[in-house]
C-alpha cells in the first residue's frame, strides 16, 4: 500500500513568520478589538498555529483614546487594583482610566483574553498601545490592517 505520509509540522522560534502588523483603534469597540487582537497576539489567524510557541505577531495599536464602550460601561465597569498595603484596593471607572492611562485600558483587556503562564506573559510584549497616532516602529514597516476584517 503506497500512502503518502504528511509529517505535523510545529512551529518554533526560528520557523515563525512574525509579522508588524499596525492597528488603528479608533471608534472600535474595546472587548471586540480586544479578542481580535489576542487572536493575532497568539497565531491562531495562521496555519502554521502551534498551541505551545510564540508564533503569532507583532500588533501595533495607534489612537488607545478613541476605542470605545457600549451601554454604560464607561461610567458603571469599575477596574480594581491593589496597592500592596493595607487598605490599599483602588477602583477606578474606563472615564477615569480615560483621561491618566488610556492605553492601560485596552492593556488590560488582551491581557485578560491571553494565557495566563509563560507563554501569555512572553505574547504579552509583542503587543504596543499608544495614544495618538505617533509610535517609535516606523523602522519595522508595520503593515496596516482593518481590523474589522479578522474573524474572531
């Protein structure tokens, strides 16, 4: 019987095509920009995906400021963080969030969409949120993309 055999081929660091990709997120809803971004984050839009490696790309996100909620979640979502001291648990809404730290926003909602252990943490630093339309990557070539295009 002649078969012809089709090896599973796994991606690694020295195999992965890793892309710049720049993604505008202005007008998008947070959470969905969110998952199609940890989608990307992770490798899962490619056919060479490999659950155990870093095969996914790099994701530039210009204009954090303009993403957006639905419904009331822009005065009644509260983030909670903790100090380290006692008494130390701070809460704070999107609107606060908004006008300090507007990239944290969308930092902290792909972090909550990736894997929590190693892998997560290391996908996690090819992912850079900025206010504005300016970043420091120009040298990468990022290619733009419409984000509303990616199925998640």
């Amino acid at each position: 019987m002649n078969t012809t055999s089709y090896p599973t081929i796994s991606a690694n660091k020295a195999t992965a095509n890793k892309e710049w990709l720049l993604v505008d997120a202005e007008n998008e809803i947070v959470g969905r920009l969110a998952s199609k971004i940890a989608l990307i984050l992770r490798g899962k839009h490619k056919t060479s995906f490999t659950p155990h490696a870093d095969c996914g790309d790099n994701v530039i996100i210009i204009n954090a400021e303009k993403a957006r909620f639905t419904g009331k979640k822009l005065t009644q979502k509260e983030y909670v963080r903790y100090t380290g001291y006692p008494g130390g648990q701070r809460f704070a809404t999107p609107k606060e969030l908004m006008a300090h730290k507007p990239t944290e926003i969308l930092h902290h909602a792909i972090h909550g969409m990736i894997p929590k252990n190693k892998l997560g943490r290391k996908l996690l630093t090819n992912c850079y949120i900025y206010a504005g339309t300016a970043h420091p990557h120009e040298g990468q070539a990022p290619k733009k993309i419409d984000i509303k295009k990616i199925k998640a």
